[in-house]
C-alpha cells in the first residue's frame, strides 16, 4: 500500500468529538404555530372586523350582542306574520260592532270572536298573490339574516379569541377596549406574529388603508363631483339623490361585482392601469352599467319590498348607533360623503355628526317661515279652543267621551296643535345663523366657501339641507330608490365611464404591504394639496389632482391628531407641526382685542372662540387673556371641553400627552404627566387604578376631537382670509367637473405669478347663490355687515380684524375674462398617448 | 392578497419550454425544500439530508440543480408537460408555483389554504425561421436562465416571512410530507394559457355571499 502524502487529512479532533450515532445528530426545536394569527389570508376583511367589532362591542359586551340579534330576528318574524294576520284573519265588521255575534251565555263580545276561522284565513291568504310574493320575500330576507346571525356570530368569536390570545387583553378589559387602543397593539403584535407578511412593521396608515379602501375611493369620487348624485330638476332646483341602492349599485360597479374595476380586493385590474386603451375600457364599462341599470329595472319590485323591510330590520340598530338619529333630521348619504374625511373610520365619523347634530337642527330651525308661523298659530288658535271645550265638557261629565268620535277628535286636534307648535318658533331664540354655522363647521369640519357669510340665506340653508335632510325625505328617497337607481345608472352615470376610467387609472397608487389604494387616501399635500388651503408653495398638483374644499389638508391633520403615534414622512411632518405651532401660537399668545397685524391673521383663534363660547354660554370675561379663561374653563370638565374653550390647555395637555403615548410603558407616564399638567388631573385621577387607562383613553379622544376642531375653524378661518384677498381679483366658478377632469389644463401649470393663481370655489357645491353684484359686495363686505348685526354675540376684535382688512373691491370686474379662458382644455383624443400611466410604486412606508 | 408574489418572464422556442420551466421550478424548489422531519420525544426533531443533481439541459446551453428526489421530479414534469401541451406553438402562457399554508378550521368548513409566496413564470414563445436563429437562441436562452436562476436566489435570500418550523402535530399544515426523500413547503402549480379578462364568475358568487354577510 502506497502511502501518499496529500493535503487531505482526517481531522481527528472532530471525529472523537462526536462519533456518528442517532443520538448526537444536531437537533431542531420547532418554534411551532403557536398562535393560529400569524399571516391572516383577508387583511382587508379581518381588519374590518376589527375595527366594527371593536365599535360594537365596546361596553356593550358579547352577551348583549348576542341576544339583541336574536331578539331582532324574533322582532321581524313577529312584525311580518302579525301584520298578515291582522291583514287577513281579523273580522273588522265584528270589531267595529257593525255585525252582532250570537253568543248564547253573555252579550260581550270577546277578541277571539274577531278572529276568522283558521282555514277561511288560509285560504284569503292562499288567493293573495301580493301577500304570497310579501311572504315570500321576507321568508328569504328573514333566512339571509339568520345566515348572516350565525356568521356574525362566529366571527365575533374569531375576534374575540383574537382579542384575548394574540392581543393578550383579559376579559375584564375587553368590553372597555377602544380603537386606539386595539390599534396600538395590533401595530405592536405585527412585530412578533407578521400578520402582514410584506413588511416587518404595520402603520396605523395601512390599517386604515385595509379598513377603509373602498370608502376612501368613494369619498374622493364624491370630493372630485365625479358620481351623478346632484341633479337639477325644473321644479325643484339643484337636487342631490344619493340613496343606499345607489351606492350599493356603485360599489357593485367599481369594486366587486362581475367583470368590476378591481381584480380581487386588494389590486385593480392591470389594464385599467394603463392609460392605452382606455376608449375601449370605456366603453366597456358603460355597457356593463346599461347592464346593471336593466337588471335593477327588471328587480325593480322584489328590491322595493325588500328595501322596506331592510329600512324596518336597519332602524332599530341605527337608533342603537347613533343617538342624534332619533330626531326629526338626519345627517344624509350624501352628507356623509362629503363631510367624511379620508381614513376615517364609521365610527368616528358618526361621533363627530352626532356632536353637531344640536347645532345643525338649531342652525336649520332657524328658518322657519313666516307665513307658516302666522298660519300655524291661528290654526293652534283654534284647535285648541276646541279641544279646551271638549277637555272641560269631559271633565264635567265623562258621558261626554261615549258619545260617538268625540275620543278620536280630541286626539287628532291634540295632534294637529303639537304639529303647529313645531312651526312656532321659540320665542327666546336669537337668530345668529353665523355664529352656529361655525359651530356646526367645527364637527363637521367641511362646509364650501360661499356659506361663510351667507349663513343667512335661504340657499345656504337649502345646501345644507342637503347634507342634513328631514328623515321623512330619507325615507321618502329610500323607497322610490329602486324605480330612480336605473334611470341614473342608464342616462347619467354611463355618460361618466370614460372619466370614471381615468379617475381609477389617475388616481390609484400601489402600496407595499396593502396593495392598490386611492392616492388622495395617501393624503400628500404635494400631490393633492389645495394651494388655497395653506399647502401653497408645497404642492405640486394640478387643479385636476388637487383635493376640493381642503379635504387633503384637512384629512391629514384629522389623522395626524387622532393618530398621534403615526410617523407621517418628511414633508409632510413639517406640515402639521408647522400648522399646529401656528395654532398654538395664536391660542396661547396674548390675544389683545386690538392688537392687529395685516400679514398674519392674529387673534383668529380669540375670533373663533368666542364666537361658539358666547353660544354655549360660557362666560368670558373683557380683556382677559385666553389662558386665564382655560384654567376656569376647564374646571367644568367635559361639556367645557366640547365647548372649544380651555383650547390651550387642551393643546398643551395633549402635546404632553402624545408625547407620552408614544414613550413605552405609556399608561403609567400618561397617568404622571396629566397630574404634572394641573388643570384636568383632578378629572382623571380621581379614578380607581382599573378605569385608569380607560379613562385617560376617553380623555385623549375628547381632547383629540377638540383639537381638530380648533384646527378645523383656524383652516377654513385661514382659507376664506386668504382667497378673499384673491377672489376678488379672479373668481372662477368651476360648474362642472366636466370642463377640467379630463385632461389637465397647462396654463395654469405654467404660470408662476401668484396672483393669477385660480381659486376654484366648492366643486362640490356649485356656486348658485350670488349675482354677479351681489356676489362682489358679499365677498367683501357681507363680513362686516353681519358681524355688525349681531354684534352682541360678537368680541371687538373679531370686527377690528375682519374690518381692517383692506379687500379690493370689484373683482367681478374680472369674472368674465377668467372663466371663458379657463374652459379651454387640451382636447381629449390628442392627449391620449402621451398621457403616463400615472400608477405610482410608492416603495418605501408608504407616503 | 397576504402574500408575495415574484414574477419571471422568459421568452423561449417552443422545444425549450419543458427544459427551461424545470430549470426555474426546480430551482425554486430547491430553496424551498428540506430533508425529512424526524420528530423525537420532548419536542424536538431532526432533519434528514437531501442530496442535489445537477442537470443539463438538451436544447438550452444550461446546467441546473435540482433535489435529487425522482418522487418530486415526475410531479413536476407531470405538471410542465401539461402546460407544454396546452401551449400552442407561438403564444404566451403562465405557470405558477404557489407556496401555501393550511389552516385547520372547524367541523362543516374545508381546510383553508393560505398562500404565502407565489412565483409566476411568464412564457412567449417564439417561431425560429432556421438553425443559425436557433443556436443564438440556445445560448441566450441559457444567459437569460442564468440570471434568472440568480434572480431567485436573490429572493430567497432575503430575510422575509416564511412559516414557521412547525410542531408533529402540524408539519403536515406547512410541509408536503408525502414524498419519501424529500420535503418541500405545500406547494401548489397551476397555469394559465392566455390572460382571460374579467373576474371569474366563482370569485364574483364568492364576494357576494361575503358581501350579503358581512358585517
């Protein structure tokens, strides 16, 4: 055996290490699924559950959701087979007395006496085709709901577990868990589970991305006028119709039904993404709403019945909902889409509706007609003479109440003087509809440009009926809905489909981690800002990109306050802390009523609180400063919060706060630096340790919505000083989103003089109020006459700013010249090719 | 849709379309393959080996690695000859391997399959008019594959989410336990001949029963 010598030796150390065996070999600890929530198939979906099942369970508890739904189900069979019954197996005549029943033992005539026999009643039923196609339709509504119940039921219990095991809540936390909360730790479990496998982390963005993708596309379709909701019918003027068969239709159209925009829920079909062919995917689109349109026609009655039966099934959970429902109005469909800002969650939109519903019915009942006063009185007059006769002959002797109809007229004259006095107004009532559109604006935080000012106009009072409509014209809407849907599917929407093309192909961003968004949802003020809106300088878009009315600006301050934890990137960071220095500044400097500036509109915030204060008749003194009033304001607790006073210990309490919030171990230094911030501590550490934290949540959100509010009237404050100097130079009433959605004008891009910047008022109101004149002197004078008019409620220096203001006069002067010149667009065909796909790869965290 | 997805496109001659589709599944596979579980008590396990092979290819001027496992082999022709055959001469196809996860869910409802990471391979075929075409095409087809193979690796080796290593109990909810040598992650393959617009009607019917049932 030859020995050769070559590099290859054994290594003797490792062999007599380990020798070769079973045992020895390496060994592996799976780490298991320990959780089943990690990678979740559905963010979307799941995240929806969440958030509803966090709203609905809050304080209501598992239990009583169980048992309200099965009482409902029980509640509809009951309504369905009682009105059958009394429609078909009662004898009236025998009710009525008309036909006497021969009894042999007594002369009384009992109920079942009135009942008709079992087979005669099933046989009046058998011959009613209507009743049978009634039955029919609510046997089948009555099993989706069951279905619907036992789903419902197993994802609470998925949620539930969810709660419990992967948020590690106990069970005594569970029914007082907010959002935030839930929010925050579902961002934290992210980190450890991945139940989004595309990144390491989630933002709170991207939770209200998944939750809110559709809803976003639809608020800025609203935002950009680009649905057929407002229509102008010769009798009735400019109209808006926007119903849930509508909007169900729609979302049928453009998210999920067949041959729909969207792939699946998360990503738009590809070649909507591109700009080529987009006559043909026009057209496409229109044929499959004439489609849509034919079959709604076609269902027409099955969805009548069914819609009342759903308005009945829906009532009871409204009024469960949301408390301001139960008055006479409501806030509308379409009110809802205007006023909601993107990423917002249900239930912070109906929170924030519900705080100014009060304000908004004492805004709308401030117009009461005079005529209708005086006839109304004299009608009351009388009735009620009437009814004070038949109330003393009764009283005197109760024969009276057997003598036939007397009973039923007292009622209804009781009735007609309860409907009369609803058209008496107080007589304690001031009429300042300024003062209450601005509290109104605080919680609803939209309104369009040519309100301010107007308040007291009959056509403000009209647009804003649009938003907040009776509920009989709700209703009203609702059920002739099925017959007007496919008349505006047909004649109005199928008009739109090429603009409805481009809107999804413009206006659709590609997020990692969440896929296919709306990018006005991104709330980029250089994208989308509004120049008008304080974002001048720092944004980029096209009058066809930018957001109307502010809703960029005003989204993403909502966000950035209920959300404090999230990171916003760069620019956008200076933007908010920029605005919210600026607010700071002014509430808490030193607000002298006649200290004056022109560049700057100081004491704007002194102007905007005293206005709703002196409403909701918060004392304030002379000349003290603003943080003396805090520190006494706040010592009432939270109706003085609601009521926009303590504003800088608010501001100055939350800042410690978030700050707070985002350190770790947050709840016990949030505890600590409310009582070092003195004014409220008292209000919060009074708790026992366990309401601790929910407590300090509860205070957080108050104090969020405060602020927002603040920031809400500085804007809209900060937008109308600003666009009146510049209105009055050039006013361009755009009427139409048809003139400049198309394709993008490019003069206004060139032109870099600022003063020849457009300001297009309201898209989504158009202009109808003011001639031109009258336009002119309103836009610059009508301030000074209406505070002038209500000068009570008013502080000086809200008129010394607003007077002192220099606004040039005549600006409608120019009115002519700008509008036709603004008209001409690129043409349409031409700009085809060269249009980019405009789908941006937003790679990084999301913008 | 929670998952990844990592799109490939080649454009090969039609006799290449089995090699070149084995080449990048195998490859995948490969990285996406582990020796056999061997679970012992107090819940540990160890892993089996798995030995490669290497393959060169008739029609292309290429050489790939594949899990010599004869078992995960003839899945995989099986599945590509399929698609071969639907493929016409000269059009486009797509075949996708899907990586999935079950999850056990309760008595009246099917087993959900959660996919984690699909990778889509885009084929255009093309005609060659004569044979000089043709030995251009070997190489670069070989070039183009070389990169593309670089190409997954690259996405393999990012440090992204994979299931986690389950327990006896679940292996069977993450790895495909039924070959013998091997074990590779569930997978799935599908294809696609041409992209047939419009949502199907299955996923319509799904949405709208979620939709009518939804909260």
């Amino acid at each position: 055996m030859a020995h050769f010598d070559t590099e290859y030796q054994r290594l003797e150390a490792s062999y007599s290490d380990s020798p070769p065996g079973e045992e020895n070999l390496l060994m592996h600890v799976p780490e298991g699924a320990k959780s089943q929530w990690h990678h979740i198939e559905n963010l979307d979906l799941f995240f929806q559950r969440i958030s509803f099942c966090t709203y609905v369970l809050y304080k209501n508890g598992f239990t009583c959701m169980l048992l309200g739904e099965i009482f409902e189900l029980v509640q509809l069979l009951f309504v369905v087979g009682f009105t059958v019954f009394l429609a078909n197996c009662v004898d009236y005549d025998i009710l009525f007395a008309n036909k006497f029943v021969n009894h042999t033992d007594s002369s009384k005539v009992t109920l079942p006496d009135a009942f008709l026999p079992v087979d005669v009643c099933s046989a009046r039923i058998r011959e009613n085709a209507f009743v049978i196609f009634v039955l029919i339709i609510s046997g089948v509504f009555w099993l989706h709901r069951l279905v619907k119940f036992i789903y419902n039921v197993c994802c609470y219990w998925e949620i539930r577990s969810f709660y419990i095991n992967a948020l590690k809540m106990t069970m005594s936390e569970l029914p007082y868990a907010t959002w935030q909360e839930v929010q925050a730790r579902i961002v934290e479990i992210q980190k450890e589970h991945q139940i989004c496998i595309h990144k390491k982390e989630l933002t709170e963005l991207d939770i209200y991305h998944r939750i809110l993708r559709f809803k976003n596309y639809m608020v800025a379709m609203v935002n950009k006028s680009l649905l057929p909701v407002r229509f102008r019918l010769p009798g009735l003027g400019e109209s808006v119709f926007y119903t849930r068969g509508l909007k169900y239709n729609f979302e049928l159209i453009f998210f999920w039904g067949p041959g729909s925009l969207f792939e699946n829920e998360w990503s738009l079909k590809s070649e909507y993404k591109r700009g080529g062919n987009r006559l043909e995917l026009a057209d496409k689109l229109a044929s499959r709403i004439l489609w849509i349109g034919i079959a709604n026609l076609l269902l027409c009655p099955v969805i009548l019945v069914w819609q009342i039966l759903y308005a009945f099934f829906s009532y009871t959970e409204v009024i469960k909902r949301e408390p301001g429902s139960l008055g006479a109005r409501c806030w509308s469909l379409y009110g809802r889409c205007y006023l909601r800002h993107f990423n917002e969650l249900d239930h912070e939109l109906m929170s924030r509706l519900s705080k100014g519903y009060k304000p908004a019915s004492k805004y709308m009942n401030c117009f009461l007609s005079p005529l209708l006063t005086v006839v109304a009185k004299n009608v009351a007059f009388f009735a009620g003479s009437l009814l004070a006769v038949l109330i003393a002959l009764t009283i005197y002797d109760e024969d009276v109440l057997s003598v036939e109809h007397v009973l039923s007229s007292i009622t209804l004259l009781g009735v007609c003087i309860t409907v009369c006095r609803s058209f008496i107004p107080d007589k304690h009532m001031v009429f300042c509809p300024e003062q209450l559109l601005r509290v109104i604006l605080a919680h609803i935080h939209y309104m369009p440009d040519h309100w301010q000012g107007n308040a007291h106009r009959y056509e403000t009072r009209d647009q804003f009926s649009q938003l907040f409509q009776y509920k009989a014209v709700f209703i009203l809407e609702e059920l002739i809905s099925p017959v007007v849907t496919p008349i505006i599917l047909i004649f109005c929407l199928r008009r739109k489909s090429l603009e409805i093309i481009d809107f999804f192909r413009n206006f659709t961003v590609e997020v990692i981690g969440v896929g296919d968004t709306c990018s006005f949802a991104q709330m980029d003020i250089r994208q989308h800002g509004h120049p008008a809106w304080m974002s001048a300088g720092k944004t980029e878009a096209s009058i066809y990109q930018q957001a109307e009315d502010g809703k960029t600006e005003l989204s993403l301050m909502h966000f950035a306050i209920t959300n404090p934890q999230w990171q916003p990137p760069q620019e956008t960071t200076h933007f908010i802390s920029q605005l919210k220095e600026r607010v700071h500044r002014e509430a808490t400097s030193d607000t002298h009523p006649l200290s004056l500036s022109e560049s700057e509109p100081r004491s704007l915030i002194a102007n905007l609180l005293v206005g709703p204060s002196t409403l909701t008749s918060i004392h304030f003194g002379g000349d003290s400063s603003l943080t003396n009033h805090a520190a006494a304001g706040s010592s009432d607790g939270a109706s003085a919060l609601r009521s926009l006073s303590p504003i800088s210990s608010s501001l100055h309490l939350r800042g410690s706060l978030s700050a707070a919030h985002r350190a770790p171990g947050h709840t016990s230094t949030m505890s600590k630096a409310m009582a070092g911030s003195g004014t409220d501590a008292r209000t919060v550490s009074s708790g026992s340790s366990v309401w601790e934290g929910q407590l300090t949540s509860l205070v957080l959100s108050e104090y969020a919505s405060t602020e927002m509010s603040i920031h809400a009237l500085y804007m809209h404050e900060l937008h109308k000083q600003q666009s009146r100097g510049e209105l009055s130079r050039h006013t361009w009433h755009r009427q139409d989103s048809d003139e400049s959605s198309d394709s993008i004008p490019d003069e206004v891009r060139s032109e870099p003089n600022p003063h020849s910047r457009h300001f297009p008022r309201s898209h989504t109101f158009p202009t109808t109020v003011p001639s031109p004149s009258e336009g002119a002197s309103s836009h610059s004078s009508s301030q000074q006459r209406y505070s002038g008019s209500t000068t009570d409620s008013f502080s000086a220096g809200g008129q010394v700013v607003r007077s002192a203001r220099g606004v040039p006069m005549g600006g409608w002067a120019e009115d002519g010249q700008a509008a036709p010149r603004h008209h001409d667009t690129l043409p349409e065909e031409s700009s085809e090719d060269d249009m980019p796909p405009h789908i941006h790869k937003v790679n990084a965290v999301c913008v | 849709m929670n998952c990844r997805s990592e799109v490939l496109e080649v454009t090969v001659e039609a006799r290449q379309v089995e090699e070149a589709m084995l080449a990048l599944l195998h490859t995948i596979l490969l990285h996406r393959s582990s020796g056999k579980f061997h679970y012992k008590k107090e819940g540990t396990y160890s892993i089996g080996t798995v030995g490669t092979l290497d393959i060169d290819c008739d029609f292309i001027d290429f050489t790939f690695v594949r899990v010599s496992s004869e078992e995960l082999d003839r899945v995989i022709r099986k599945a590509v000859s399929e698609f071969k055959d639907a493929l016409s001469s000269d059009g486009m196809g797509q075949i996708s391997l899907e990586f999935y996860q079950k999850k056990k869910s309760r008595w009246p409802f099917s087993d959900e399959c959660i996919p984690w990471e699909v990778w889509s391979i885009k084929v255009n075929v093309v005609n060659l008019a004569n044979e000089q075409e043709r030995q251009i095409c070997r190489e670069k087809v070989g070039e183009k594959l070389g990169e593309k193979v670089i190409n997954v690796v690259e996405v393999i080796n990012r440090h992204e989410y994979l299931p986690k290593m389950p327990t006896q109990s679940d292996v069977d909810n993450v790895f495909d336990t039924s070959l013998k040598d091997v074990q590779p992650y569930l997978y799935k393959i599908t294809y696609q001949i041409t992209d047939s617009l419009g949502t199907s009607v299955s996923t319509t019917m799904r949405r709208l029963i979620k939709d009518t049932l939804a909260l």
